[in-house]
C-alpha cells in the first residue's frame, strides 16, 4: 500500500486514479452486450442457451427452478448456515420494515383535494451470482426488502455451476445455497441463467423468463452493461462499481483490527479499493505491518495484493477535519469511524453509502448480518444515491380532485401562465369549462 503525507495535491492524485478505475465501461464490452440483447431480443430462450452454451460449455435443459427443489435446497443444508440465514433475515426486515412509507392526503377549501399513492411494483428481477462466487446473503438483502415493499413477484436469475461428469460431459446445477436463501426468503420463481442474456430475458420475456419491472442485484462487468443499456425499458437499482471502503482512524485505534478490516474488501476482486485515513503516523506504520502479517493467513492473498497495491493507500492527514473533508469528497461505499466516540462525528458525515461506527462494527457485519442493506452506491455515486431499501421497489402516483367552484377561482391563474408559454390548447382546456 502506498503512503501519503497530505499535502492537498499527492492525495488527490491517488483519489482521481481511483475515480478512473471505475470509469466509464469499455466500447469493446458495450458492444458485445448490445449484440447479446439483441440476440435475445430476437431469439428468446434460444438465444440465452446458446450463450450459456458459448460462456460456460453448457445450458440447463429447463431454465425455471422448481418450488420443490428450492425447498429441498434449504431442508439439506447444514444447521449452521440455516440459522445464520435466518438470523439475518430477521435483522433485514426489522431494519428495512422501519422504510415502509404510506402515501398522504391534503383537503383544501371548496372541495379540493390532493394526494400521494403509493405502490409497490408488479414484478422484480433479482440478479444473483451463483457459479464459483456464490452469495446467499445477496438474496436476503434484494429480496426481503422487496418482499416488504409488496412487489407481487420476485423472480430471481443466478448463473449455474459447471459440473463435469466423468465421461466429461458438463451439466448445470444451482447452487445449493443461493436456492436455501431463496426460499427463505420468498422468492417466488427462479431461473438458472447469468451474464448480461439473462438481465436481456427479464427486460423483454422469453417463453421462459416473465418482464420484470425492475432489476437489481451485483454482477460482473456484462451485467452491468446490460443493465445500463436497458435502462428506460426497465429499472435498475444502480451500476455498482468495484467494492470500496474507507477507514478514518485516531491514534487511539487497533492497527490490528485495521487492517484486517481494509483486507475483507481488498480480496473482493483486484479493483477492489481500502483506504485508510489517520492522523497518526505510528498507526499508520503498525496496520502496514499488520496488514503483511495477517495476509499470509488469508486464501485470497494474491488478489489482496493486486488489489492494495494497485488501489490501495495510506494517508497520513493533520486533523480530523481534514479527514472529514476527504471522507465526503470520496464518498465511499463503506466508511469506517474507527476513531474514539464515533456517533459524535457521525452528523459531520455527509456522503457515504454505508457507516460502521468504532471498533466493534466492522464493515462485514453490515454485508452480512446487522439489517442494513450491502447493496450500495459506489465509485463516488453515494454524493447522489442511496442504499437498495424498500423505496427502490416502490412508486408513487399523485392524484387531485377539483370542484366546478375551486377551478373557477385558479382559471385566471392557469390561462394566465399557460398564455405565457405559448400553450393555448392548455388554456383552452379551462376555459371551455365555463363558457
């Protein structure tokens, strides 16, 4: 990891080659997604076998997971990933239930009303990695938020597994776990497909895949794509870049503790980003040491290296102030107080998707078991966006009711701005009203 002593220039360099890192997704990538949505745009469920036939070596012979085999993905698994599961599940919605909001209702003289309805949306695609990185906690945090929102139907894709047999034919599977979370969870149909076709089936339908309204969840740099060429035909949640996070550190703070908190998002992909900002030199000196330490014990320390290396800093600042300010500026995904009485600095924090405060909240229990949600903004977005909550699977529709009498006493004010806009017809839909 590279250090660097404030000095208003040297850190802005680094955080600008950060910025660049989760730039604007290559013209080569853009393209070969575009051809993929066409293809199955056009050719439907044949489209998306062929390429999982192409990317994988091979293709479910029926894409749609049945309810049964979902139940027996959660009855076989082992107790102690079954009670984490629900561990879990019980914080996400106790956190996510406090989101729920009901639209409101104004009454005004002579009969007017106004409102705000509220809805949750028809059905929602979840995206979920599901071959060699499977992650079941990323179930619960898609769909149990939009289980409490009320979205009529949850249909989830996940890519399969690639299992060869011994005579080497490979065959598909879904992955045990991600199925067991599923369930849990409520999800109500789900499709062993991946990569940007399978975001391409759920925008437009297939005889296989229903569209959706919606479509949320990680996945790699074609799906990402996907998803941001298809905006407008459907929702997203976001276009997640590579995973972050932000330590602000005092002296008084375990360099132990540290850098084992800078490494749990270091070994998440080789574009991964761990930023540590103190104001003490020592401190700075002690997590380097023990970042070296504690990665020789850890399966990923090839891609902790790359990624601390490549990504990777320590800034040593002059105050908490000037800490702050960075803090903001970069807005990462997760930030971490690491400094004595954490909630006090907490209203100075202004950009940021996700705080962990002291010693004993380290940025893992937020990904996993807490409640708070670990789909978050990223590359800077969180100056502008929000985590994934019960609001992102809802919409909201205005109404208003005018009597003959209360319209009468806005005509003149209407015709009077619509005239101005050089919009007659518009006055022209008052008037007629009293002619």
């Amino acid at each position: 990891m590279e250090l660097i002593y404030s000095d208003y220039k040297r850190e802005y360099e680094f955080l600008a080659g950060m910025k660049r890192r989760a730039g604007e997704i290559g013209l080569s990538t853009n393209e070969a997604v575009l051809s993929i949505i066409s293809e199955v745009k056009e050719k439907g469920d044949a489209a998306v076998r062929n390429f999982g036939l192409k990317f994988d070596g091979a293709a479910p012979e029926h894409f749609e997971i049945s309810k049964e085999e979902m139940r027996a993905a959660y009855e076989g698994a082992d107790e102690a990933l079954k009670k984490a599961l629900c561990h879990a599940k019980e914080n996400i919605e106790t956190y996510h239930e406090r989101q729920v909001r009901e639209g409101y209702e104004i009454r005004k003289d002579k009969g007017v009303v106004l409102g705000q309805l509220v809805r949750p949306l028809a059905r929602v695609g979840i995206y979920v990695p599901g071959g060699t990185a499977a992650y079941p906690s990323t179930v619960l945090m898609n769909a149990v938020p939009a289980r409490i929102a009320g979205v009529e139907e949850i249909v989830m894709v996940t890519p399969p597994m690639i299992l060869t047999g011994q005579d080497g034919t490979k065959v598909c599977k879904a992955n045990p776990d991600i199925l067991a979370a599923a369930y849990l969870a409520g999800v109500d149909r789900v499709f062993l497909a991946g990569g940007a076709q399978a975001v391409a089936a759920l925008t437009f339908g297939t005889a296989s895949f229903p569209v959706v309204d919606k479509i949320v969840g990680p996945g790699n740099v074609f799906v990402a794509a996907a998803k941001k060429l298809l905006f407008g035909q459907v929702d997203i949640d976001m276009i997640a870049g590579p995973s972050e996070i932000l330590v602000i550190a005092d002296q008084e703070a375990n360099p132990v503790y540290i850098a084992a908190d800078l490494m749990s998002q270091a070994e998440h992909d080789v574009m991964a980003s761990a930023v540590l900002l103190t104001t003490s030199e020592e401190l700075a000196t002690k997590t380097l040491e023990e970042i070296t330490r504690q990665k020789e014990l850890l399966s990923r320390k090839e891609i902790i290296n790359q990624s601390l290396e490549n990504f990777g800093a320590v800034i040593i600042c002059g105050s908490m102030e000037v800490m702050i300010r960075l803090a903001n500026e970069i807005a990462p995904e997760h930030l971490e107080l690491m400094v004595r009485e954490p909630l006090q600095y907490l209203p100075l924090i202004k950009n940021a998707g996700s705080v962990f405060c002291g010693e004993y909240a380290p940025e893992p229990l937020g990904d996993y078991l807490s409640g708070t949600n670990h789909v978050l903004p990223t590359s800077g977005t969180a100056r502008f966006s929000s985590p994934l909550g019960v609001d992102s699977f809802l919409k909201k529709m205005s109404y208003t009711y005018y009597t003959r009498e209360a319209l009468a006493d806005d005509q003149e004010d209407i015709v009077a701005l619509a005239d101005k806009e050089g919009l007659d017809a518009h006055a022209n839909s008052v008037k007629v009203r009293f002619l």
